[in-house]
C-alpha cells in the first residue's frame, strides 16, 4: 500500500497535471499573415513582438512586406485573442498585441523594406531579432535572445538581456549591452563615445585601423589582448587597458565581468 506521504505527494502531482493539461490544448495551432503595404519614400519602420522572431531585410521590391506567422499550443480561442496592429502614416508601426502579461501565442515576423524604407527600432521580449541589407539608425532590443546586424547602411545599437550580439558592415555603433552572451561587432567609425558592455561573455571588437579614439577596456575574470592596432598604452594589465588609438579622439569603453577581450584591425 502506498503511505500517506506517498498518496499526498501523488494526489498533489495529479491536481497540478490537470490544471496544466486544461489550459493548453495539446495541438499546435497555427495562422498566417501575408500584406503588402505602399509607403512613402523615407518612411521609418518600427516593429514591437513581445513573444517571437523578429526578421528585417532589405529587398528589391518597391512594397513593404510583412509576412507572420502565429502558433500557439492552447488552440484557435488564443491565436484569436492576438492582433497584428499596422499603422500606416508619418511611420510605419507594425506592432503585436496581446491581451494579458501571459502570453500563449508566439509570432515571428519576416518583413522586407524597400531601398528607399528605413529601419528605426525592432523590439521584442523573448525571441531572436535578425536584420540584414538595408538602411536607417536601427535600435535593437529583445530579452531573450540574440541580435544580428549585417549591412546596414546606419548606426547600429542594441541590447539583450541574455543572447549574443553580432554586428558587421554597419556604418556605425551605438551602444552594445547584453548580460548573458557574446559581443562581436566591427566599428568602422567613431563619431561619438561608444559603451560596449556584458556580464557573462567575451567581447570582440574590429576596428578600422585609422580610428583616433581614447580606449578602455576592462574585464574582472578574463584577459585583455590586441593586435594589428596603433594603441599606445598608458595602463596596461592582463585584465585592462586605458591608452589611446592614433593619438586619442572620442571614448571607447569595453567591460565584461567574466570573459576576454580582444581587439583586431577591421578587415
């Protein structure tokens, strides 16, 4: 016979697996969005996704399209429940709307913008964010997950709470912060201080050799290396460095707590 602690601890177990299994459907449900949308040329794009992928390329096209994909384990009532707002004025926003806090439905975004249609800011909580082959000042920000920027014709800033970051053939930087994960990013120019920052992770920085910069860069478990670069070093320890790119210009500062940083020439 089972002991009363056994039976109780089984009666527990039985309760919480019902009230799981009546809240979620148990079928993947899923729903498509597929617009094309005329815009003025130099509008500005902003998209905001809660729970999902965000993916932003440029393409030939002379329309923006936006295609979604909406899925869901807790049946069609929820997918109903989530509406996919787009606005169409002096900006562009395409934005995801959820009832509650809790979010049941997940939607990724694949959006492509014309030549002459700009990027400004993509921002999601728990999902990827990816852009690629196209123009404007894009702010990237997501929780949980990771940030890739390649050939954008802007500046570039972006923030995750835990993902890594990537930004290459960018025409600038702005801030770079995530906690938990990698930063990789080129810099080809630096017309204002820059702040590139994580917690858990290494940091890779490809500079353009000509930068007149003043640099610092610290880690608290990890080292600090470089090559290839004109750096004269006023302090210099296996954990940091403080000197000067080319004689010194604006601020360069790099810290992560547990992980190495390294300095290289852009390619």
């Amino acid at each position: 016979m089972l002991s009363f602690k056994k039976t109780a601890l089984y009666l527990i177990f039985s309760i919480i697996l019902i009230n799981f299994l009546s809240g979620c459907s148990g079928e993947r449900t899923t729903e498509e969005f597929l617009e094309s949308y005329s815009v003025r040329i130099g509008t500005t794009v902003s998209i905001s996704n809660p729970n999902g992928d965000i993916t932003v390329t440029g393409w030939d096209g002379d329309k923006v399209e936006i295609y979604a994909f909406k899925e869901s384990m807790h049946g069609q009532e929820a997918l109903d429940e989530v509406d996919i707002f787009i606005e169409v004025a002096d900006e562009m926003i395409i934005r995801t709307e959820h009832p509650s806090q809790q979010a049941k439905v997940s939607v990724s975004y694949q959006v492509k913008l014309p030549e002459n249609v700009f990027l400004g800011i993509a921002e999601g909580s728990n999902g990827d964010i990816k852009v690629e082959n196209l123009s404007g000042n894009a702010v990237l920000t997501t929780s949980n997950g990771s940030i890739t920027a390649v050939e954008v014709n802007g500046t570039v800033s972006a923030r995750s709470s835990n993902g890594d970051i990537k930004i290459s053939g960018v025409r600038g930087l702005g801030i770079l912060q995530t906690s938990n994960g990698n930063i990789d990013a080129e810099l080809p120019r630096l017309p204002e201080d820059l702040d590139i920052k994580t917690s858990n992770g290494s940091i890779t920085l490809s500079l353009a050799p000509e930068l007149e910069a003043d640099l610092a860069a610290k880690t608290s478990n990890g080292s600090v290396s470089y090559s290839g670069l004109n750096i004269e070093t006023g302090e210099i320890e296996q954990t940091s460095l403080i000197g000067t790119i080319n004689g010194g210009g604006s601020k360069i500062n790099i810290v992560t707590s547990n992980g190495s940083i390294e300095l290289v020439p852009l390619k």
